[in-house]
C-alpha cells in the first residue's frame, strides 16, 4: 500500500538566517583569497569539481533575456549522457546539466527533479527508464528540490500522464505560484501545487524512506532529500544536495542561511553516516564519471560511495566559498567599480564547453576585471552553473 506519511516539525531554525555580519571584522581582498585558498585545500583533489562555486557571482540577480535564453539552450543542447544505475534502487536519467534521480522501492518509484520541459522529461526520463528496465508508469511521486524551471520543467506533464504526485517544499511552492526568481521560453510551466512539505517531513513509500531537509540559499526553500541506497548486502545512505550556486544576488541574510545550512548539515551527516553525496547537477558530484566507472567495473568498489568525511568536506567547501563570496559582496560596498556590475555592457564573446576531466560544463568569457567577470556571470548562469576560465577568480 502507498502511503506519503509527512510527519512535520516546526519550521525550524534551519530556515532562519545566522546573519553575522556585525560580528565580522572588515572584509579584505586578503580574506577573500584566505577563503578560496582555504577551500581548494578542503576540496583536494577528489572534489575539484566543487571549485567553481567559489568564483566571483554578480550583485545584480539575472532577469530573462534573449542571451539568457541563447545561454540556456547550449546547456540544454550539450550531448545527454547514457542513463545509468548508481545503486540497486537508484538510477540516473538526467542531462549533462541537470540531474533526474530515480528511487526504486517496492512499491513504486520516486522521481527526482524533472529536467527542463516536457521534450526532455520524455526523451531523457522516459526514455532512460525504459532503457534501464522501469517502467514510468510506476512513477508514484516526483520531488522538485527547488522551484526553478530546470528542476520543475518536465514535472506537471509526468504527474498527469502517470497520476504521480508532486512534492516541493512550501516556500517553492509559493514561489512557483506567484513570482518565480528565473524564467525562460524553454522551461515548461511550473507544476500545479500538490503536496507540500517542510523541515523534517518525511515520505515513506514501501520500503522506503525519504527525510527532507529544508536548507534555503540557492532558493528560500531549497528541499536537500535524504534516504537509504543499496548496493547488495550493504546499505548506505545518501543525500541530494537541493541546491549549490550563489545566484541570487547580493543577498547577506541569504548567503548567512546558505553558510548555517553547510554547518548544519555537516553536523547531521556525522550524526546520520551519510556517506554517499549527490547533487541535482551532474556537475557537482562527478555523476557521469562515476556511472562510467561503475558500467566499467560492476564488481569494484561503487564509486558513489564517497564516505562520511568526504561529505563533510563537501559541506566545508560550500561554506568557505559561500563566505568568500558575502566577503567580496562587502569589500565591493567600500568600492565603487565593484558595486557596479548592473551598469557594465552586456556584450563579449562567451561559450559553452564540457570539461571531461571534471565533468563540469563552464562558461568562458575573456573579461579584464572582477566587475567584468561578475557582470558576465550574472548574464550567462542565472541557472545554477558558475562562471569560471582557466584561473579562479578571486
């Protein structure tokens, strides 16, 4: 029998900023560098992947815009790689951009964030369910972890063709009916409001649990699920990281939650043996790679399965960066040029290209100053990707 229980808690500190800047002493170029310094020795080797969330983000959020579109359509149109199963009960079918996680249980499955429209909710979802050898129409639940349209595109077409349930946090959904913080001709429209959940809910379908974490930064509701995966006789358990870059402009009390969010869930990691970390871009956990890995040597170690301080690292690396970049934001209110991002020409030569070395998909843009590189960056990844050349930018 299917059955959602949404065991709720208070809406919790977990959603209330720890806003210190008062508490801060001055922000310095010195500190920033620190900060980004300090967060490429967290991040090693085996975490690179994580670096880009420290370079420079605008103070100005981005609005649509033809280039915005012209942008999102090379990210969309970047080769799909194979579907492909991480555990026993979990599967990947996303894009080269945007991850859709699918989590099997015994009776049913849950989708995991719906890509960008309709088109590719059916070639890429679809399709790859049936490549993998399940079946859509066993979809019972689809989770938005946050209300943008590269998550949320392909969800409500899903939910009527299969009678799924849509799950999002309350504070997403609000926002997915109002006033949505990014939009585009090439995202479907947002999901009709189903079930909504907040901090500590959980959603038990058969054998299978999902706890939701509410950890607002990259949206005010950003939903981080957590559940146990398999891989034979060992059980581990992972967590989607909802949501990573820094795209909402110069908003502090916002960076401050980003900040807490990372040190909370550093902490529950520990306390829960979280040991396998993902995340909805494909980007930022090295997915394609590891699905690579794991096809090449079914009978190897998994590759998914990081380890409990890998994944407190991971939300070390986020923190420092997030802190690197409130610090840049407040080294720019005593600097005129830095406070200037929205004013810059919105011109420049700029591309798309994949890295296979990292398997992070960057923009380049041959700019000469930070504010050029801010500006830039609030131009072409209102979406959740960062910008970065062949140096980080501090």
């Amino acid at each position: 029998m299917m059955r959602a229980v949404l065991v709720g808690s208070v809406f919790m500190a977990g959603l209330a900023a720890c806003t210190t800047t008062s508490n801060e002493p001055p922000a310095t170029q010195m500190m920033v560098d620190q900060r980004v310094s300090d967060a490429r020795r967290i991040a090693g080797e085996d975490l690179k992947f994580l670096m880009p969330i420290c370079n420079p983000q605008p103070a100005v959020r981005a609005v649509p815009s033809p280039a915005m579109d012209e942008m999102l359509a090379k990210l969309i149109q970047q080769p799909s790689p194979e579907p492909g199963q991480a555990f026993d009960n979990l599967y990947y079918v996303g894009s080269a951009w945007v991850s859709a996680w699918v989590l099997k249980t015994s009776e049913g499955l849950i989708l995991i964030d719906a890509l960008n429209n309709n088109k590719e909710a059916v070639d890429l979802i679809e399709g790859g369910m049936r490549q993998l050898g399940l079946d859509p129409a066993q979809i019972r639940y689809i989770l938005v972890t946050h209300g943008h349209g590269d998550h949320y595109g392909g969800a409500q077409m899903l939910a009527e063709r299969y009678r799924a349930r849509v799950v999002a946090s309350e504070i997403d959904w609000k926002m997915m009916e109002t006033e949505l913080e990014f939009d585009s001709k090439l995202w479907d429209r947002p999901p009709k409001r189903d079930i909504a959940v907040n901090e500590g809910d959980t959603l038990t379908l058969g054998d299978t649990t999902v706890h939701f974490l509410i950890t607002p930064g990259h949206t005010l509701g950003t939903v981080t699920p957590v559940f146990d995966v398999r891989n034979g006789p060992q059980k581990h358990k992972a967590m989607i990281w909802g949501g990573t870059s820094f795209n909402f402009g110069r908003d502090l009390q916002r960076l401050d939650s980003y900040i807490a969010q990372t040190e909370r869930v550093r902490e529950l990691a520990a306390k829960w043996r979280i040991d396998v970390p993902l995340s909805n871009h494909p980007g930022y956990d090295g997915t394609v790679a590891k699905l690579k890995t794991k096809a090449a040597n079914p009978a190897g170690p998994n590759p998914f399965v990081s380890g409990q301080s890998v994944v407190e690292r991971a939300m070390q690396v986020l923190n420092t960066c997030a802190r690197a970049q409130k610090n840049r934001f407040l080294l720019a209110d005593s600097d005129p040029a830095g406070k200037s991002f929205a004013s810059i020409s919105q011109t420049g030569p700029w591309e798309v290209s994949s890295h296979e070395d990292d398997d992070h998909v960057t923009a380049h843009y041959f700019a000469r100053s930070y504010s050029d590189a801010a500006q830039v960056s609030r131009r072409v990844f209102p979406f959740g990707m960062l910008w970065s050349n062949s140096e980080d930018v501090h």
